[in-house]
C-alpha cells in the first residue's frame, strides 16, 4: 500500500487537492478531522485539553469550541505547542489504526492529508510527501473568505506553521494551487498515474 502525505500551510489548497485525489480513487485520511473527532465531548483528549485551557473554552453545551481554543493557542506559542504535544500522539495513534485497517482491506493507495506533517513528525508514516504550495497573498485572500478570519488572525496561523520554502525542501511532489482548478487537477492526475 502506497501512503501519500499531503502537507501545506493553511489555506494552501490541501483539500482541493484532497478531493481531486478522492475523484482519482484515493482513500483520505484527514488528521484534522481525526482530531476533531478526538475533541468530541467527554473523551479522555477533551478532559485533557479542558484541565489544560480552562473551561473559557467550552461552548454552552460542554463541546470544545475549536474557535475559542484556536484564538487561545495561535496568540501564545507556548500555548500552540502545549496543545500539539497532547494531540499529535493521539492522532498519530488513530491515524496509525486507520493505515492499518486500510492495509487488511487491501486498499492501494492511501492519502493523509496532515498540515503538521513535518512538525509532528509523522513522516514515516508515508512513502511520499506532496505539498500544496501558493503565495501569502492568495492564502489570506482564501482564508478571509473561507474562513472567516480577520488579517492578522489568518497572518498569525500562517506564521505559527513551517515556511513554505521550507516544507518543499522536503517534497517529492509540489503542487502549485494558484493555477486554475482544471489545471490543478490535470497536475494532480499527472502525479497520482505516476504512483
């Protein structure tokens, strides 16, 4: 089983290219949703995350919000690294699982689509490392209008992750996202035919 991780900054296109992959036959496995699903109310993660951050972060109904934990972390390094060291280790459990089962299924190919591929070190779980790449420009455009996020919330994910250039040092595959979609697509096939 060939296992693609699929890394790039916020608002890099990674999930554009996530679903052309999907189209192509590919299984994904999303760490961010894995992590999502760890926050979920009442699991051994979210009493962690809550003892660690406080109640401040809880939205009425006892469920983490990840808006209120997000402003939280990205205004304190410190605070981001705390939250990465209690889930990265979690995630990587769940995600190692997940490559397991796909592998007794008999699946070919498996994408983990992980912004924090490098930083949390997962690495050997994957036999190659594509990166969506475009310009600070284009991701703050994308993220104003996606996410919702001011100028310097969105400037402060940015920088709070690895440098773009430095993240292609490490590539096997780069994905430039700022061409047009049918274009990405063709670039994504080219890639996936080559596996």
């Amino acid at each position: 089983m060939k296992v693609i991780g699929l890394t790039g900054g916020i608002g890099s296109g990674k999930s554009t290219v996530s679903h052309f992959l999907t189209e192509l036959g590919a299984v994904i496995i999303n760490a961010d949703k894995v992590g999502h699903e760890l926050l979920k109310s009442n699991t051994e993660v979210w009493h962690e995350v809550v003892a660690t951050f406080g109640k401040q972060i809880l939205t009425s109904n006892g469920e983490i919000s990840r808006k209120k934990l997000g402003q939280l972390v990205f205004e304190s390094p410190k605070r981001l690294e705390t939250l990465n060291q209690l889930m990265h280790p979690e995630i990587k459990k769940a995600v190692k699982a997940q490559l397991s089962k796909c592998r007794r299924q008999g699946v070919s190919a498996v994408v983990l689509e992980a912004p924090l591929l490098l930083e949390a070190g997962w690495t050997g779980l994957v036999d190659e490392i594509w990166v969506t790449a475009a310009s600070e420009t284009t991701v703050l455009e994308r993220l104003k209008q996606q996410a919702e996020l001011s100028q310097i919330e969105a400037l402060t994910r940015i920088r709070s992750q690895l440098p773009i250039k430095e993240l292609i040092k490490h590539a096997d595959v780069v994905l430039n996202t700022e061409l047009s979609l049918d274009e990405l697509k063709a670039e994504t096939r080219k890639f996936w035919q080559k596996l």
